[in-house]
C-alpha cells in the first residue's frame, strides 16, 4: 500500500513538472495596486490548490465541525446514564438483548 501511495505521487508530480514546462509562458495579474506576474503553470496549480483548500475548509466548518459536537454531546448522554446506572446499584432484571429463550 505505502509503495503504490509512493509511486502515485512520483507519477503526479512527475506530471505537475511536465505541465508546468509545458505552459511556461507568462500572465500577469492586475490586483489594482499592482501587477503580478507569473508562470501559467504555476497560477493554475495554486488556483487548484486554493479551490481545494477551501472546498476542504467548508467541508470541515460545514460538516465536521457539527459531527464533533454531535459525538461529545452523544458521549456525555452516555456518561450519564452510565453513571445514572451505577448509582442504582445491581438489579436482577436482565437486558432485553439477553432475554431467556430457553422455554
């Protein structure tokens, strides 16, 4: 597994080189208060990695940020009635999952 992780990312960087050889011709940006030059190559990959970036950052606010909340809050209900069990001391009832079925 760690060999093919190896290899494949010999193989795209190997390309990232070849496309920014192949698109070495420069482009400038007009930010208003000054112009910014750069290769074609390497404006594309940095808007790439900006746009992954942030996809992966609204991911994260989005989606992970509210998961994490859930699991504590899961996991303090459960501390809870764990401790709301122990404090009720041992009873003889038996879980419901571990019902007599030997009739």
């Amino acid at each position: 597994m760690r060999l093919g992780l190896i290899l494949l990312t010999l193989l795209f960087a190997a390309l990232g080189a070849i496309f920014g050889a192949l698109n070495s011709e420069s482009i400038g940006f007009d930010f208003y208060v000054g112009v910014v030059h750069a290769p074609k190559g390497a404006a594309f990959i940095c808007a790439l990695l900006l746009g992954w970036l942030s996809g992966g950052l609204a991911v994260y606010l989005g989606l992970v940020l509210r998961l994490r909340r859930r699991v504590r809050a899961l996991t303090r209900e459960l501390k809870s009635r764990d401790r709301a069990g122990a404090d009720a001391g041992p009873t003889d009832a038996k879980p419901a999952a571990i019902a007599d079925h030997s009739a």
